[in-house]
C-alpha cells in the first residue's frame, strides 16, 4: 500500500469509501453486513487505514455498519471520517443534535476526520451564517478532541469554494472534491485544486472514476492507452492520472464488491505518475468522453447582454452540460439540479421567453432557446 504524510499521519492513499457499499436485493438502505465485515477486514489486512462514511449515505445505515465493521479494531489503528450532512437545510440548527447522534451509530468516542458535507450553491448562505453557529460547534468539539481533523466537501463552482475558503479557509485542514481526468478541465477541477495547492490545503479526492464512467472504455480509446501501458488495467488509469497531481494526498473510492476492492488494492500497491505523453493520450481520451455530449459554449457572453431576462446564459449551458454527461454516464445526476435550486426564479432556464435574441450575436450558433426547453423539461 502506498502512503501518504498528513501532519505527521501515515495515511493510506486510498481511503475505503462507504457511499457504495454492498446492499441486499438492490435496497440502498439493506447493507450486506456480513459481506461489507469481510472487506473491511480485507481492506485492513492490506493496509487501508481510512474509513469514509457520512450521515446520509445507505439512507442512514452506513455510519452504523461501518462501525460495527471496525469494532473489533484497536481504534488508533485506522482512522474515519463521516460529515454534517448539509446538503438538508433543515439540519443546519441541529448540529449538536446529529454530531452526537453520529457517535452514538458508530459507536465511537471522536472522529479522526470530519467535514462539512458538500458545500454548495444551495447552502453556502446557511453554511456561512453565524446564526447556526455550525463552525463555532465543530471547533468546540475539535478542541474538545472529539473532532481530530476539521474539513469539508465541496460540490459548488469556483466562486462558492472561494468564499467558504475566505469565511473558515484558516481552519480548514483539508478538502474534498469531485476530481478525475473527465473533470479536470468539465468542471474546472484543475483550476480549484490550484486554487487549494495556493492555500495549502491537501485534497481528499471523491469520485476517482465518476462513478464507474472512467471504469471502462470505448475500444479503441483502451488500445491507445493499452498501447503506452500494457500491464495496467483502464480504471488504474483514472488512479495513476491523480498520483501525478499535486496537493492530492487521499482517494477515496466507493467498491461494493470484494473484486473491485481487490483490484484497487493492487492498483496502490505503487506510485506510478503519468508522464507527459501519457497524460497527454489520457486529456485526449477526456475530450473524446465530452464530445457529442455538450454544447460547444465558448462563454463569450455576447448572448447575455442581449438577453432581456438577464440570464446568466453560458453559467446554464455550463450546468446543461454536467447534467447531461452524468444522466449518459448512467450516474445520479445531483450538481445541476441544486445549482439550479439555489438560483431566483426569474434567473432560472424556465424564465427564458424563448425570445431568440441571444441566438442572434451567438457565434457558435447555439439553439439557446431550444436548450432551456430541454433543461426544464429533464429537471423540472
């Protein structure tokens, strides 16, 4: 297993994510309990110490059954992390209420890591009021040492990571974010890890594969990347694209099965960096992946100056977009609608009045109107 320093931490490089853990009879909400046993005591034999969890995930389940798979652990030999699930603002006043009931689940005394969970659009305003007083409780409970690591996931555009890092960035000790080679230049992932190398703060990497996009590829895209390295598997790839990536020091994968487990564990079984060529061929690969799928928006905004509305036409198209790739991917499609959720209604795809006028300065020729139509009619 490689390693990674964390202030003086040994930390695993890949973290054992719960988020998709093995489930009975296709429930979400029905853990396999015996099976998941079976590969935290895999994960552990091979020199995983990172556990990840959250309140939300498997309807509530995953937090209880990662506890009882670690129970029989010495607790300073792994380390986990779980967050305060404010992705619902109707939990942000009961920050106490859930931090305790989440030790009282996993039947543990503190939390190696914990975050705040997938700051966004839809809650930034919330996470930042000081009436819910939800940062001020989270550095009690670290000073009390029921918290060892304070962080947070971030699901949010550019703007939103800059103002939670401006707010609460000087007690952040880490991030996490959506980062695979897809995502890199779809969204804008290089730019928010350099945002985060700036302010010294290490990433924590969620959806290394999109979930299972990145597992599989078209024929001839695997026999390019097959033809620079023969012996590594295609999903490897997506694992070897962030070794090379600076700042990154933990990546989380989600494996409902022992065979994925087992071979991301062999996966980590070294440090393989791309070079230049073969980070080249994979970029290529992600272009491929986007192309046909996403509108060509240069973001120009020639078309908002001439849109009565005032939409923010290239941000929608940008959202259109994500929206589009996840739903073909066969992923749950999550980002757009709460970006879309935390806009005014009059800012919304469906305040568009089909007007066309933007589509006459578009030097893309873009069918703007077209475009909101279909946004409203998959979203809603």
């Amino acid at each position: 297993m490689v390693y990674r320093d964390f202030k003086g931490i040994r930390l695993s490089e890949l973290g054992f994510g719960a988020m998709r853990l093995p489930v009975i009879g296709g429930n979400d909400g029905n853990i396999d309990r015996e099976l998941t046993c079976r590969m935290v005591d895999l994960a552990i034999a091979k020199g995983i110490n990172y556990f990840d969890t959250a309140w939300g995930y498997h309807q509530g389940n995953s937090e209880i059954v990662i506890g009882e798979a670690l129970k029989k652990y010495p607790r300073d030999s792994f380390y986990v992390s779980t967050k305060f699930p404010g992705y619902d603002l109707s939990n942000m006043p009961k920050v106490k209420e859930i931090f305790e009931k989440q030790l009282e689940k996993t039947g543990f005394d503190y939390f190696d890591f914990y975050l705040f969970h997938n700051v966004c659009e839809m809650n930034i305003e919330q996470y930042l009021d000081p009436k819910y007083g939800i940062c001020d409780y989270l550095m009690e409970q670290k000073k009390n040492g029921r918290i060892k690591h304070l962080g947070f996931s971030c699901h949010g555009e550019m703007d939103v990571l800059k103002r939670f890092l401006d707010a609460y960035g000087k007690d952040m000790e880490f991030c996490q974010i959506q980062l695979n080679y897809l995502d890199w230049k779809f969204q804008d992932a290089k730019a928010k890890v350099e945002l985060l190398n700036e302010r010294n703060i290490p990433v924590w990497v969620m959806e290394p594969l999109r979930g299972g996009r990145l597992a599989k590829l078209a024929g001839t895209q695997e026999s390019r990347l097959k033809g620079l390295r023969p012996d590594e598997e295609i999903p490897a790839w997506a694992f070897r694209f962030l070794q090379s990536v600076k700042g990154v020091t933990m990546i989380l994968s989600g494996m409902s099965t022992p065979g994925q487990l087992e071979k991301n564990l062999k996966t980590f079984e070294e440090e393989k960096p791309l070079n230049e060529k073969e980070m080249d061929e994979l970029m290529n690969t992600a272009d491929e992946l986007q192309a046909g799928k996403s509108i060509p928006c240069t973001a120009c905004h020639y078309c908002v100056s001439h849109c009565p509305q005032g939409l923010d036409i290239p941000r929608i198209i940008s959202m259109y977009n994500e929206h589009l790739l996840t739903v073909k991917g066969g992923q749950m499609a999550f980002i757009a609608p709460m970006a879309l959720a935390a806009m005014p209604d009059d800012k919304k795809p469906s305040a568009c009045l089909h007007c066309r006028s933007c589509e006459q300065v578009c030097p893309q020729q873009i069918k703007i109107s077209e475009m909101m139509t279909d946004f409203v009619e998959k979203i809603g």
